[in-house]
C-alpha cells in the first residue's frame, strides 16, 4: 500500500467512484453531513460522484434521490449502468437462469445446503428469497417465495447465496473453486456472496460509465470496503479503502483511509478538494 504523496495531493480527479455500503454509507444507511459536503465540494470543482454498488437498481433509486444525483449510477456488481435522471438502464447484462441453477447445484454439492436470493433485472425488478434466506441489510425490500423454484420466474442480474455455518470468505473460496465459468463470484458483505454473470464486475460497468462520461482511469479515484471492489481498484488511478475494509482490499489499496462512520471518504475529499 502507498502513502499519499506530495503529487496526490495537487490531484484534482474528474471521477470519484464510491461503493455504498460499508464505505459511503453508515451502517443506519445514511450519508453524514460532512460526506454530503465533501460531495458537494467535489461537484463545485467541476468533479463528478459515480455510485458503483452491489446493490441493483431499485435499491439504489432512494438513495441517488437523497444524494440529489441525476446522473449515472453502476449498480448490481458491474452489471448495470442505470440513469437516474432519465429513469432507465443504459446497459444491463442478465445472469442465465439455467446457469444459475447449475451453479447453486455444484455448489451445494461441496457445502451441502445454501441459501439463495436473487435480484430481478430491470428498473423495477425485485429481490426475491427463498425460505431460510436472512436479507443481511433488513432495510432492503425483499419478496419471500415459497420454494427455490419461484427464484426464477423472470430475468436474473445475479443470486446471492448464504451458508448456515460457513464463513463468507469460506463460501466464497469454495465457490470460485466449483462454479468456473458458469458465473463470477464475489463478496460484497457480511453475510453476502454472489454469482454474478461471468466476466462482470464493478470494474466493467465502471469503464462503461466513464466511457460514457468521456473520462478514463486516470482520471478516477476509488473507495470501497469489500473484495467485490477489487476491480474497481485494479481499474481506477487510485484505490482507496476504509479503515473497516476487508484484509484483501486493504492489502491492495493504495491507501487507508478512517472508517465508513469516521467519514473516511470525506476526510481524503477534503484533501484533494481544499479549495472548493
């Protein structure tokens, strides 16, 4: 990990791509005042904010409101680019339901039983659990069906899958070792691993957004607390992680910052946005 340098600190970045939660987010899904001005002081010098979440759209829509945010948003791992001020995806790739399946079985097959939910596509897709399944953010809407089965009866963004006793990091390891090519997966949470569509990460629809907003990865700068941002980091000029961040993402970041509810985002904001 690198320590600011003297030429960090004249950088004046055009893209500041925040995950949400863990990292922009409190842990009561909020934005603290003084994020809210670091964002603000960003917008003033002519930067721009980029949300990029694990989360999907619909769940991403209240939140872009209370930020005052009209432009694009990355949601579901990469595999969205939503507009919100035009109210609709610009792109959005869909995981194979079929696939899917066969994944959850080989995964299974190792671990014995998960348990799944998966995220509709879409601008109003819901999220959908099956029995057993414990949302790991209780403010977040969900629909419970009655068998997996129900899991799939319209186009998927990704499954998220839970184990009784296994550590996140456990689930994880042991999926990436059995699913191949069938999906990504990634670690977005406590209590949150996912298969998403192969080759999708935070980093594809990153690039997809900043194409869009004609900037490059030199002109972006990136936080996050989870190994789901891991591309993302790969992809930006510079990674920052929180302070509660995950080992793996700290180890590879280029600097720590103070933790989600210490305004850790805020606090290099300030930094490299002094006079605006």
């Amino acid at each position: 990990m690198a320590a600011p340098t003297a030429s960090d600190e004249r950088t004046a970045y055009s893209l500041i791509a925040t995950d949400l939660d863990g990292t922009l987010l409190r842990g009561d899904d909020t934005v603290s005042d003084r994020s809210f001005a670091a964002l603000a002081r960003v917008a003033r010098a002519g930067a721009q904010h980029l949300v990029v979440t694990g989360r999907p759209a619909p769940r991403v829509r209240p939140l872009l409101d209370d930020l005052g945010s009209r432009g694009l948003a990355v949601c579901g791992q990469g595999a969205q680019v939503y507009d919100a001020g035009a109210g609709r995806l610009l792109w959005s790739v869909t995981l194979d339901r079929e696939l899917a399946e066969t994944a959850l079985e080989k995964v299974e097959a190792e671990v014995g039983q998960v348990y799944a939910a998966v995220d509709q596509d879409g601008v109003d897709g819901l999220t959908l659990i099956e029995p057993g399944y414990l949302m790991p953010h209780p403010t977040l809407p969900a629909v419970r069906v009655g068998r997996r089965a129900d899991l799939w009866c319209a186009p998927i963004s990704k499954v998220l899958l839970r184990h009784p006793d296994l550590s996140d990091d456990e689930l994880a390891a042991t999926a990436r070792g059995v699913v191949g090519s069938l999906a990504t997966v990634t670690m977005s949470g406590p209590g949150t691993v996912e298969l998403q569509p192969c080759g999708i990460t935070k980093a594809t629809g990153l690039a997809l957004a900043a194409e869009h907003l004609g900037l490059s990865p030199a002109d972006t700068i990136a936080f996050g607390d989870m190994p789901n941002d891991i591309p993302m980091f790969d992809w930006a000029a510079r990674g920052v992680a929180m302070a509660n961040a995950h080992p793996e993402l700290k180890a590879m970041a280029d600097e720590v910052t103070t933790s989600n509810e210490d305004d850790g985002i805020a606090v290099v904001l300030e930094r490299l946005f002094p006079q605006a």
